[in-house]
C-alpha cells in the first residue's frame, strides 16, 4: 500500500504546507516536490496528479482527525459531551495546523465538481460522527425527539466550518479553541430537550 512507503507522509505533509502558502492553483507539483525533499518523479510514484494529492492530503489529514475525535468521545458519557468534545476537538486541531486550516477551510473550496464528490465521500465519516451524536442525545432524551437529524448536522457542522473559516480569514488573531463553549451552548440549546 502506498501509504507504508516512507515518502508519502513526507509529501502529504509538504503539499499541506505548499498549499497553504501559495494557494492550490499555484502549488505545482515540482514545488511540493522541492518542499518534500524528493525528485518530481518520486511523487507520481505514490499519486496521479495534483488532484489526487489534495484529496489524499484530506483524506489522510481527516482519517487522523476522525480518529482522534472518536477515541476523545468514547471517554465521554452522554450525548452533550460528546458533541462539546467534538466542538472542542475540532477546533483544537485546526488551531494547532494552521497551514492545514487554509488548505481546508480556503483551498479545497475552489475545486472543480470532480473533486467536490471526492471530497464530500471524504467527509462522511465524519458527519455520521455527528450523527450518531445527534441520535445518542434523542435516545438519552437529552435532545429534543423530533429532530430532522440532517437538518441538525447540517447546523453542527456548517457551524464549526464557518467559525474555523472566520477565524482563518481574520488570519488567526484570536484563541479558536476559547470559543468552544459557546459554540457548544448556542448549538445545545436550539436542540435540548425542554425537561433539561
């Protein structure tokens, strides 16, 4: 598998920095090569095109930040939680990559349709994530019983993207993490049961 060989990491991670700093329409492959320490050639070895290194560079980027997020909300108890952990999480570790923030939140918008549905197949797990979330909290009567769980994770998630594209835009000048909470509060009251 590509992925075992020990320049793909280097690359992935070259990409997101080369990305970041020159924007995707911009980031030729000899550029990210130079940044990855390896010959042009080496890249094709392990992806197609420059297309396929941005959506290997989200798929490997958001496989690690699902993961981390679930391991997080295993320890937690209840629906609220586990959706203030996602919060949380998710801001957290686009905070601590802001290279790997503007290639997220700026540069994956500007793709053809092609790679949309890539990027939307990419995405899933982790709005499923969102949803388990949203049903564990009908299920606890934690949220409210008719939610149009789409609807909500739509909400979620629009959210938290908007929010980490504001903070990206206004180039970072403030504490993303810190504004979790609120976040958390002003989501969880739209939807929490009227018995809490």
């Amino acid at each position: 598998m590509k992925k075992n060989k020990p320049k793909y990491n280097q690359i992935i991670e070259a990409a997101v920095q080369v990305i970041a700093e020159n924007g995707y329409h911009a980031s030729q492959v000899s550029k990210i090569a130079k940044k990855a320490g390896v010959a042009d050639g080496t890249i094709y070895l392990y992806f197609k095109n420059k297309e396929d290194i941005l959506i290997s560079v989200f798929e490997e980027k958001m496989g690690q930040f699902i993961n981390h997020i679930s391991d997080e909300i295993k320890k937690k108890d209840n629906a609220n939680d586990k959706l203030y952990v996602l919060i949380q999480m998710h801001f957290q570790q686009l905070s601590e990559d802001p290279h790997l923030a503007v290639v997220t939140q700026l540069e994956l918008r500007q793709s053809n349709p092609a790679l949309r549905i890539q990027i939307n197949k990419v995405l899933k797990p982790y709005l499923t994530v969102i949803d388990s979330i949203i049903q564990e909290g009908i299920e606890e009567k934690i949220f409210r019983n008719k939610l149009n769980i789409p609807l909500v994770r739509q909400m979620i998630f629009g959210t938290l993207d908007e929010t980490v594209t504001n903070w990206v835009m206004k180039e970072r000048k403030y504490n993303l993490v810190q504004q979790a909470l609120e976040v958390h509060t002003l989501l969880t009251e739209g939807i929490t049961s009227e018995k809490n």
